[in-house]
C-alpha cells in the first residue's frame, strides 16, 4: 500500500519491524529511550496528556475519558459490534525495529479490521496499556498518534482505557465497537454451497514485508511497498460496508492470520468446503518480485502469511455483477479465487496446471510449538 496521506510521519522502511513470532526475543526489559524528551511518566499525569491530546466528547459520547466509565448514548435500531485486540511485546512486536507510531497504527488497524468484516461502522474506542518501567510519556503519546492516524479518518472516537505498571514487556489492548443494521450485519457462517469466494486487494504483502525487515533486501525497489504493507495495512471499513449495505455478501471474515486458515475458520463455521485456484490469488507486483528474488513461492506466501487485513467474502453467482458495478467504489480491487462447495469435498487447491491438492493450513496460530493443555 502506498502509505496514506495522513500515515504516520515516516514509515522508514529499513529498521522497523512488527513481528509475528513465537519467542520473546531481544531485551525487553525496562528502557529509557535515547533521544526522547524523557518526561518520567506517571499515571494520572500520562492519563490528563491523553484526554486533553486524543479524548473527545460530542455526538453521541455524554461522558468520555476522565470518569469511572465513559458514557455513550446507543444509536436506536442498530446492533453494537464490540472487538479487542492485544499486543503483545516480542509476540506482535519488537520495539528493537518498530516505532510507537507504527505499532499503535497496526494495533488501531486490527482492530478496525475486525469491524469491517463483520460489515460495520467503527465508533468508539478504549485503550489499555501494560508499560514497564523507564518509558517517557513522550514515547506513550507518540503510540497513540498511530492509534489516531488509523482512526480518525473512519470518526473513531477515544473514549477511555486503562493504564498499568508491567514487569515485563510492553502491552497494549483495544477494544472498539462499531454499529451495523441488524439486516446488513456479516458473519462467518453464512456462506452457501455454489457461492464465490473474493478477497479485497493482494495477499502476501504483509509476509513478504517482514522477511524484507527482518533480513536483507531491503534497498531492492520492491520493498518499500511490501513493507508499508506490513506496518500500515489498510482496514477495508469501505468495503465492508457497501459489501453490507447491498446486501451482496453472504459470509465475510479478515484476514489477520493467513488465507487458509481465515478460509478454514469460515468454512468450518458455515459448515461447508471450498475450491480455490492458485492461478487467481492476487499477489502485488512488489510481492512477484519479491519472490522471485528470494525463490519464495509466491502462492505460499499468499496462503500463509499474516496480517495482509484484506477481507475475504462469499458472494451468490447471482450478485456478481452487481459486486463487479460497485469497482474503485470499494476501496480496492477484488478478486474471485474460488468456490464453496459442499463440506465433504474439505478445502482443495488447484494449481495453474490443473492439479488438485488439499489445501494445508499454514496460517499462524499461537502456541503452535508449545501448546497449552485444554
Ligand atoms: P479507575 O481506577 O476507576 O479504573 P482510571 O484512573 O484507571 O480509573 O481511569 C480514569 C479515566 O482515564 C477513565 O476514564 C479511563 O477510561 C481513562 N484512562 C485510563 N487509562 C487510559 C488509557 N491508557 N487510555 C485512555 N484512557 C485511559
Ligand atoms: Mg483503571
């Protein structure tokens, strides 16, 4: 993605880095950072600079940042969305080779992502933090001016959140409600034998772009591009609603974790299987380069990279045009990579050649290498 117009000041692509690992590399104990105004930061202190910079009331907030709870008066006839996210440092990523803009912007983004697929209008939001010791307040502010950039051009407002000490590694928690019309409201469980798959824009970009931060390369042209999309993704908030309003999804979800495993979470829930066919994955031309520089695959990358936040949506035959009308509309491009078909026939690849394989999922999961008991 080219980075939007109001983006955080400067995505230097060379040295930043929100990374997707199991470990919890690198120092992470308590900081202080060269070069910031090194304000000591203190709750109530911190809590006052956030309100009077970032919290808002009006509209429909009576009451935001500065009570035991903020006040939002309900919109009539509409269903609240609620999501939250957390971050975490050395698991989401690593202060070591990401900004505190850049991380508030992914952590916003993720979540508005998550208000998108399920077809909705983002409202308010809340932000928690676990802060160790040795931060300056300036470092705290300048995550929320992420936050913001993600937020504001969809009228999110910040209405509160919670503050605390950490004994280890930075957190950050968001939570964000959204609104949606009871009859326009998407979910996963709804698509239907013989319906298209889409995704909204590339696939892939977002993997690709952190291999380019985390190894060489990155003064090869293609990776500027690749690795804005790792740090600024665009949630598709557009199209999920004119996806909603018109009625022309019958399931949606985004992808954070990866296609085939955000495909499986779909299909697992809609009780059905799916085709799709490698030769339709849209991949970037920074992605094919990539690739072939690299001799990555690019359809693996596609498949199993994380946090591209496109959505990925089941759409009726019948509504294909209709979809293809709304074009530079939406947002993005979209694209048609397969098929629903029935549960029994499970989740299979086809590759350009015309062979069938099932598809493996290889999205990321948590505690894959050391699973907790259930
Ligand atoms: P309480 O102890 O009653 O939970 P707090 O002192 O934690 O109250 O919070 C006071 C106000 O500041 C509340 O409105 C809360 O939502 C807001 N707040 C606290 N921490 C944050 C934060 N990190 N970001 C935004 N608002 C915050
Ligand atoms: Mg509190």
């Amino acid at each position: 993605m080219a980075l939007r117009a109001s983006g955080p000041s400067s995505p230097v692509a060379s040295t930043r880095c929100i990374e997707r690992s199991n470990g919890f590399p690198g120092a992470t104990g308590p900081r202080l950072r060269a070069g910031s105004s090194t304000k000591p930061l203190k709750e109530f202190a911190l809590i006052a600079a956030l309100s009077r910079r970032f919290g808002r009331t009006g509209r429909s907030v009576l009451r935001g940042i500065g009570d035991d709870a903020a006040i939002v008066r309900p919109s009539p006839g509409y269903l609240l969305l609620l999501t939250t996210d957390l971050l975490a440092e050395g698991i989401h990523f690593d202060l070591a080779t990401a900004t505190f803009e850049d991380i508030g912007y992914k952590a916003a983004a993720a979540n508005l992502s998550d208000i998108a697929a399920m077809g909705g209008t983002p409202q308010h939001l809340l932000v928690s933090l676990a802060i160790p010791t040795g931060y300056a307040a300036s470092d705290i502010l300048r995550l929320y001016r992420g936050v913001m950039t993600a937020c504001r051009p969809h009228g999110v407002e910040l209405i509160g959140g919670d503050t605390s000490a950490s004994q280890r590694g930075l957190f950050i928690s968001i939570t964000l409600t959204g609104l949606v019309p009871p009859k326009e409201v998407l979910t996963r469980d709804g698509a239907k034998v013989g319906d298209l798959l889409y995704v909204t824009g590339t696939l892939g970009d977002s993997r690709a772009g952190l291999h380019l931060l985390t190894a060489k390369g990155q003064a090869q042209p293609y990776a500027r591009h690749l690795i804005d999309r790792h740090l600024h993704p665009t949630p598709r908030i557009t199209a999920g609603r004119l996806l909603a309003s018109h009625g022309l999804a019958t399931a949606a979800i985004d992808l954070s974790d990866g296609l085939s495993g955000d495909l499986a979470h779909l299909c697992t829930l809609s009780g059905v299987g799916a085709e799709i066919h490698s030769d339709t994955l849209p991949l970037s031309r920074a992605c094919r380069a990539y690739a072939i520089a690299s001799r990555t695959d690019p359809i693996r990358l596609a498949l199993a990279g994380g946090e591209d936040y496109e959505l990925l949506f089941t759409v009726p035959p019948r509504s294909r045009a209709r979809l293809e009308r709304l074009g530079a509309r939406l947002g993005c491009a979209v694209s048609c990579i397969g098929t629903i078909r029935p549960k029994a026939f499970g989740l299979r690849l086809r590759n350009e050649k015309g062979s069938w394989r099932r598809l493996a999922i290889t999205s990321y999961q948590h505690f894959q290498e050391r699973p907790i008991s259930l």
